[in-house]
C-alpha cells in the first residue's frame, strides 16, 4: 500500500515524517480490524510524496513507514542513488 498527500503531489512539498508516520499507522490499524494483526504487521505501507536526499533519513526512521515511492528525484542518478543508500539501522 502506498500513502501520497495529494497536496504533495508535484509540489515538491514532503509531508513530516511524524504526520506520515500518524497516517501510516492509522492506515495499518485499518487494515489489522479488516483482516487482522498479523496480516496488517506483515503488510509493507510505502510513503510517496517529494522524497528527496534530505528527507529519507527522517522518513525511514519512523516505524510505520517501511518504503518510499521515489517519484522526480529518481531522474537524477545522484539524488536516486543518495536516496537508495539511506542510513540504514534505525
């Protein structure tokens, strides 16, 4: 599942990580009274909305955000390739 603010969409705007995060949680706590916990927990909720080198540290570091949809900044091989290779071990 992916969430994208419509508002963010080629705005180049980021929604904040902990406003992503609230929603992301929100949409998996849909998903565990629908089809229950285990299938909720094991499902992979993306964020897509302006993700760009300087915000996907602070977005990959929430917990209910497990994936980003790259949009624009994949164009440009080094803004791609400094989003691939985020900090990992949050």
């Amino acid at each position: 599942i992916a969430y994208e603010p419509v508002w963010a969409i080629g705005t180049g705007l980021t929604c904040p990580p902990k406003v992503a995060n609230k929603v992301h949680k929100a949409i998996r706590a849909r998903l565990a009274s629908m089809y229950g916990g285990a299938t909720a927990d094991g499902m992979r909720i993306l964020y897509g909305g302006s993700v760009t080198p300087p915000t996907i540290d602070a977005l990959m570091a929430q917990p209910d955000v497990d994936g980003v949809l790259v949009g624009g900044a994949s164009l440009n091989a080094e803004s791609f390739g400094a989003i691939a290779n985020f900090h990992e071990g949050w």
